[in-house]
C-alpha cells in the first residue's frame, strides 16, 4: 500500500464519520440524498463480492466491511429511524438514480477486464461509484444552503477519489502489470462532478461564509 491509496481510505473512512455524526448527534438527515446513500450501499455490496473467496490483509478486510455496515446503517437511519427519516427532504431527492444502476450494470457487461461474474460487478461497481454522487448534488442544488457538516461530507468524499487518483498514477509507475484503466477513467470522471462543488466550497471556505451552491 502507498501512502496516497491510505490518505485516500482515511479520507473516504472520515467522510462517513463526518456523515454518521450529522445524524446520530442532530438526528437529522437533512441535506442529505438517500438515492445517493443506496446507491454506494449498493457499490459496496457488488465490489467486495471478494470477502467471500479471497483474503488479501486484516486491514483490506476490516475496510471492506466497515464500509459495507456504515453504509447500510446509514440508509437504514434514512428510511427506518422514527426521528431521523421525519427530516429527510423526499421533495428535493427526485434524481431517477434507477437509471444510474441499468447504465452502469449495462456498461458493465459491455467494457469489462474479465467477462466473469465477480469482474463484471466489479466494473458494475466502479461505473455506479462515478456516478452516485449525482442525487446528492441535485439536492444541494435545489436546498441552495449546505450546513457545516453536509459540506464536509460531501468534501471529504471528493477528496477520497482524487487521492486514489494519486494511487493509480502512482502505481502505473511502479508496478509492471498494473491494468485497472476501469478505476482510472471512472475515478477521473467522479472526481470532475466535484469540480464545480470543489470550487464553491473553497470560495465559501475563503471568505469563512455559509456554503450556498447556485440553484
């Protein structure tokens, strides 16, 4: 492992505790698009299929299921929790994020490495993380303010793909059979869905002001 793959988990893992916090300390999920947090819950259940045939470390595994549990308690708090679901804003979390999942599980079984049914989730998983942003993007747009913590969230979750971005470029260089050009090119467009979050977040950040994206 190198260091921008760590910096890249550590900022993913902060991410979802930053997300965690902001419903279980304010009971709230406000800001927050549950289509965006089904659709990860559903990228972690397809890409670590693996936990079941292979062990590649005591770190890569306990990742893999801390991912895989958050994010599950976190879309169960949205639809279940008899507090926190009263504040989830239905009316402006409209994004058709089925569509997301046929385009990607479509694409998947189109551009794969290895036409086998654990590679084809996997690809089906990457092309569905590059895009499950998007629901919660259109939800900030439509609310205008973003509280403290929902920017956070959605801060740390963009910094977590372009440091793996770093990783890949980085181990291009360093190992001879490196070939996952799939996570590159998907990574690279996630990231550019940030770009314009990115730019309003440093503005509001310069001028220490509320978060407000443009409708």
């Amino acid at each position: 492992m190198n260091i921008f793959r760590f910096a890249g988990d550590m900022t993913h893992l902060i991410s979802i505790l930053v997300l965690l916090l902001k419903i279980y300390a304010t009971k709230s999920c406000s800001g927050i698009s549950l289509k965006t947090q089904e659709l990860y819950a559903l990228v972690f259940l397809t890409r670590y299929l693996d936990l079941f045939t292979d062990f590649i470390s005591v770190y890569n595994t306990i990742m893999k299921l801390v991912f895989i549990a958050s994010s599950l308690a976190i879309v169960w708090c949205m639809r279940m929790h008899r507090v926190v679901r009263r504040s989830y804003d239905k009316d402006l979390d409209t994004f058709r994020h089925y569509f997301l999942i046929l385009a990607s599980l479509i694409l998947a079984l189109l551009v794969h490495e290895k036409f086998t049914f654990q590679e084809i989730f996997w690809a089906f998983s990457i092309y569905l993380e590059a895009l499950a942003i998007l629901p919660q993007l259109v939800l900030l747009q439509r609310s205008g303010n973003v509280d403290n913590l929902t920017g956070q969230y959605v801060f740390f979750l963009g910094a977590y793909r372009a440091f793996y971005i770093l990783n890949w470029i980085y181990r291009y260089f360093t190992e001879q059979h490196f070939s996952r050009w799939i996570a590159c090119v998907s990574g690279i467009v996630q990231t550019a869905l940030y770009a314009d979050f990115f730019y309003y977040y440093f503005i509001s950040w310069k001028n220490n002001a509320k978060l407000q994206l443009p409708a």
